[in-house]
C-alpha cells in the first residue's frame, strides 16, 4: 500500500485497488456464478426469480439439521473462490490495514440486476455514529472502529469487494459517505433509510437512486477491480439502474484484526481441500493470541471432534 493509498483510505475510508483479478480469475469466478445462481432459481407466484445473495455475515443456517459452522459461505464453492482468501494483489492491503494476524470472517455475493432495485440503505459508521439505525450498531461493542495512530490503521471490519462485473457510473452498486469513518455526529436523517433492526419488515422505503444526497460517493470499478473499505465508513448500495443491461456481480470477503468477531459462526478449515498454512491462519477462529500453536491446537481438536461427531452420525444413519 503506497502513500497515495494510505492518505486516500484515511481520508475517505475506502480505496479501489485497480485489477485486483486476472481476466482469467474473473472467468473462473464468473463461470462458476453462472452455474450456482442458475440452481439457485427458485419460484415466486409463478415468476422466476434469481437468489441475489450467497454466502452470507453467517448468522444463519441453510437448513436446520445444519452443523455447526456450516452456515453458508462463498468459500463453499471451492477452487477460485478459496483463492480469494488470501490473494497477493489484496494482502499487503489487509495487512497494513489490520496488522498481520487478520482472519476472514464472513463472505457473501450480491447480484443487482433488472429484478433487483433495492433502496439505498446506509450503515456502518465510525465513532458510533452508525447508532441505532446500524445493524449491529446497538451490539457490536465498537468493533465498527477506525483508527490512525502512532503510525499505524486499526479498523474493526475491512470489506473486499471483488467486481466480476464492470460497474459505470449511473449504473448504481457501492456506495459510500467518504469521511465518515472519522464523523463524530450521526448520520442526517436525510440518510436514515430504515427504522431500526427488529421493527424491520420487508418493503420498507429506503433512499431511491434520485433522492441520495451528493456527499454520497457513487464508486465505479471494472470488472477485476477490488473496492477495499472499512465498515466504519458509511456505506450501502444504491439501486441498480433497471435500465442497465449490466448485472452487478460482487464477491465480498470481510476481514478483521484476529482478536474480533463479527458472525458467531466460524469457519472450519477442514471443510475446504488444499489449504496454504497462512489460509488455514486466515480461517482460525477469533482470539488474541492469533494463530499462535497455542491456539491452533485447541481448534484442531474442535475440528477433530465435529469430523468424529459427522462420521458416527453418517454410520447411525447407514
Ligand atoms: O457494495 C455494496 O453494495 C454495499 C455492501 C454492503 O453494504 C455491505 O457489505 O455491508
């Protein structure tokens, strides 16, 4: 990260790292997409539509009788999708940015297209100023922290956000109030799009893409490219343009210092078939200590046991 990259990120709260992906990555990537979206179709009053998220903040399960640990990931996918994890053009920003004992936390897809015109809803915000309109705003103890000091960033949550797809501007995706990562008063009620979190129901109004304010960034990228933010920053997605023939297709990995924990699910480094050593330390679950001996140890032995626990139950069901 050069010192171009490290001023605009502390100005602004995110950065769009150029090409983060090879052509050839975004076609793997892209291909596989197209596979698993199309299964995913399901039927609404008998109209197709298309599931626009995978992978999710893992604080639910696919189907009840699921383990532990299973919620569902993008890393699932496998192949592409597990390089993500640790990628040469993305680390040495997530290392300035966190440290070097960062973890993966949680991973999801989103996919904007004609069908798909949600409002904009902001959240995040630093200094608490996301309050009780955030989504874990009323819980997350401050993990939704930015901080520069004695030379060094300390951020809570860092969002990579793979486009497969080119997003020009007017076609709506990621958005942002540059600067609020640092804000100390909360967020105008120009931008409060919902009411809080459990009086949440589906349809309520957001911000449609006319009424978002100008000191609302509308950021663009090319297919490849990465927007790297800190959850700090307030941050959302405007609508997609239902005039554009684009879809938006976004892979986000969310990474945190190894000492936090947003999702109360963790990753299982069993689960996924030709690890590096520093992806299975991406992987490790939360502590202090990182992914020390110390604590890898207590996790294998996690990881052993839900693989006795999963083979006793493929037997009692033989
Ligand atoms: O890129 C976007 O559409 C925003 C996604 C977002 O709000 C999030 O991941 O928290």
């Amino acid at each position: 990260m050069n010192e171009e990259e490290k001023y605009l990120f502390d100005l602004r709260g995110y950065l769009v790292v150029k090409n983060a992906l090879t052509q050839e990555q975004v076609k793997d990537l892209s291909e596989i997409v197209d596979e698993k979206v199309n299964g995913l179709e399901h039927h609404t009053g008998g109209r197709k539509k298309r599931h626009h998220q995978r992978g999710s903040d893992r604080t639910w399960f696919a189907n009840d009788d699921d383990m532990a640990w299973s919620s569902p990931a993008l890393l699932d996918w496998g192949g592409p999708f597990i390089d993500l994890i640790d990628i040469p053009t993305i680390a040495p920003y997530l290392e300035t940015l966190l440290g070097i004992n960062y973890r993966l936390d949680h991973d999801y897809m989103l996919i904007s297209n004609k069908e798909s015109s949600h409002p904009l809803f902001l959240h995040g915000g630093g200094q608490g100023a996301g309050g009780t309109l955030d989504l874990v705003g009323p819980t997350d103890g401050g993990q939704c922290y930015y901080r520069y000091s004695n030379g060094r960033f300390f951020n809570g949550l860092i969002a990579v956000a793979f486009e497969l797809n080119t997003v020009s501007p007017g076609d709506g995706g990621f958005a942002c109030i540059p600067g609020s990562h640092k804000s100390n008063v909360e967020v105008p009620e120009t931008c409060k799009p919902r009411p809080p979190f459990e009086k949440r129901a589906t349809g309520l109004p957001g911000l449609a893409a006319c009424e978002i304010p100008d000191f609302v960034d509308r950021v663009t990228a090319s297919a490849g490219d990465a927007i790297i933010f800190t959850e700090a920053c307030q941050h959302g997605t405007v609508p997609w343009n239902t005039e554009s023939d684009r879809e938006r297709r976004t892979l986000f990995y969310k990474y945190c210092p190894h000492a936090v924990a947003w999702s109360p699910c963790y990753y299982n480094s069993d689960h996924y078939e030709g690890l590096t050593e520093h992806q299975i330390n991406i992987l490790m679950p939360p502590s202090a200590f990182g992914p020390s001996d110390r604590t890898s140890i207590i996790w294998k032995k996690a990881q052993a046991e839900q693989a006795e626990l999963m083979r006793l139950r493929a037997k009692g069901n033989e």
